[in-house]
C-alpha cells in the first residue's frame, strides 16, 4: 500500500474515524492504527499521507488525549471533518433487547448514550474503540453482552443491530482534525472561510492571559474554540490550544499573532485551513 495514498485512523475497521475518513477522502485507502500515537507517528515518518484524528464531540466534550498528543507532534492542521455519529446498540445475532446486561464501547460513546444505558439498566463498560468492541461482542457469542457503535461495525462483524440512534442526543457530531507532515495552507481567496489553529504558553505574569488574547479583540478577530490544559508533569503555566476564524495573511491577523507573541513564551501555529461548511450552516 503506497504510502501517498493512504490515511490512517485510530480504531478498528467500522469505527467512526474509519468512517471519517472513507466521506472525506475516499479516494484514499484507510488503514487502521491500535492507538493515536501509532496513527500519528506512521503520519511523521512518511508510512502514510494523512491521519484522520477525533478532537471533540458535541455530546461528549474534548478527546483529551489528542490535547497531550499535539504539543509533541510536528505535525500540521491540514483540513477538519465533522462526522454525524449514530450510534447503534448492537448483539450477536438472534439476542433480544431483554437479554442484555453489559454494553462496552469507547468512553466517549458510552458518555453519549449514558441517558439510554441507564433507562436500560445496562452495566457500562470502557474498551478502547466502538469497532473493537464490537468485534469482541462477536468473538465472545454472548447475548447477554452488547456494544455501541456503527452500522458499518455491525455489518463488518456479523452483528444484529437492536437499536438505531442510541445516543441520548440527536444532532451528535464528532470533529475530525486531518494532520499531514507538509504545511499545506490554501490560498486566500475571497468569499471562502478559514480557520487558523495554534497552541501557546502564557508566560508567569499578571492577567498574562488577558493580555495575550487582548491582540485579537483590538484588531476585530474571532476566536472560536479556547481549550486550557496543563502540560505533563507541570502544575506551572497553562498551555492552550486555539481555534481562530480567518486567514494567517490577513494583516489583521497578523497583527493580533505579533500581539500574542509578546506575553506568550511561546507560539506554535498549527495550520490555516478552510472551514467545513458546517460552519456556514450553524450561523444560518
């Protein structure tokens, strides 16, 4: 498999990455990886052109992995993807609804069906994917246990679905970031939308904060997404990560990231990339 030509996901065939990636790039030949860390490293060596990694979910909240992951990666924001999730409760064949006790999937779906669990009186179990657990209900034969996840999974592993949008939340979407080792950054173009994604460290001083986000309020930028955690091993300064609407050329722009350099000990620009249409249809 030609390394150009494929993009790796973290999962198991039927996941909602593979899924991801077969909508946004189909022309291109999804190869699944045990963990983040694999997907991405195969992306940083070359082994594949793309890595289609899940940020945030609008049910669940953030995948906080990936926000350990990215300061360590040198990889950039080529493009984003949102997928619309529809869970399914699935068993082996011939299980009925009555007999099942336990439901495994990937933390974050089982936070996305947790108002379903619970009126089912189903026993919760964490795996480490939708798709592997799905995989591990076939393997097992068990009607008393079942799994949340796609119907792609269910149709890969032989498995009856008994339940269709399981998820507690209809409108339930997962935002992809797709990641490449090239800085790939579209050329401004009027009437099109960008986003432009950076994390940063505020330096050890009062309102540090305050002042290095001040640039983007004088100059009339939006700022879309703020994320705050703490570096590994540290209790010092917060790092952030940044989602702003608009184009690194733009002069404003430009004029607010020349602001935020001087009270951040650090900057890293992570891409500028066009916006999904998804966007356009939220502000409608």
């Amino acid at each position: 498999m030609a390394a150009g030509s494929t993009i790796v996901y973290q999962g198991e065939e039927g996941a909602y990455s593979h899924l991801a990636c077969r909508h946004a790039y189909p022309d291109l030949q999804p190869s699944a990886c045990l963990t983040f860390s694999e997907a991405l490293q195969r992306v940083e060596k070359g082994d594949a052109a793309l890595g289609m990694i899940p940020l945030e979910n609008s049910t669940a909240g953030r995948v906080e992995e990936i926000y350990r992951q990215m300061p360590r990666t040198p990889l950039y924001i080529v493009a984003e993807h949102f997928e619309p999730v529809n869970h399914c409760l699935l068993a082996v064949a011939g299980a009925a609804l009555d007999q099942i006790e336990v439901v495994s999937s990937h933390p974050q779906a089982l936070t996305q069906c947790d108002g379903n669990i619970n009126r089912l009186h189903l026993r919760a179990e964490a795996a480490l994917d939708t798709a592997g657990a799905a995989q591990e209900v076939a393997r097992r034969g068990d009607p008393s246990r079942a799994a949340i996840a796609s119907r792609l999974a269910a149709e890969l592993y032989g498995l009856d679905i008994l339940r269709e949008n399981f998820q507690d939340l209809s409108a339930n979407t997962t935002r992809f970031i797709v990641l490449s080792r090239d800085e790939l950054v579209p050329p401004l173009e009027p009437g099109e939308r960008y986003i432009t994604s950076l994390m940063f460290q505020v330096r050890n001083i009062p309102a540090a904060l305050y002042k290095a986000l001040g640039g983007f309020a004088t100059n009339g930028v939006n700022l879309v997404k703020l994320e705050s955690y703490m570096p590994p091993g540290s209790f010092g300064a917060s790092e952030f990560y940044v989602d702003i609407e608009g184009h690194r050329d733009v002069r404003s722009m430009q004029l607010a990231l020349e602001e935020l350099g001087f009270f951040a000990e650090w900057v890293r620009l992570l891409g500028t990339y066009r916006a999904h249409p998804i966007r356009s249809a939220d502000q409608s």
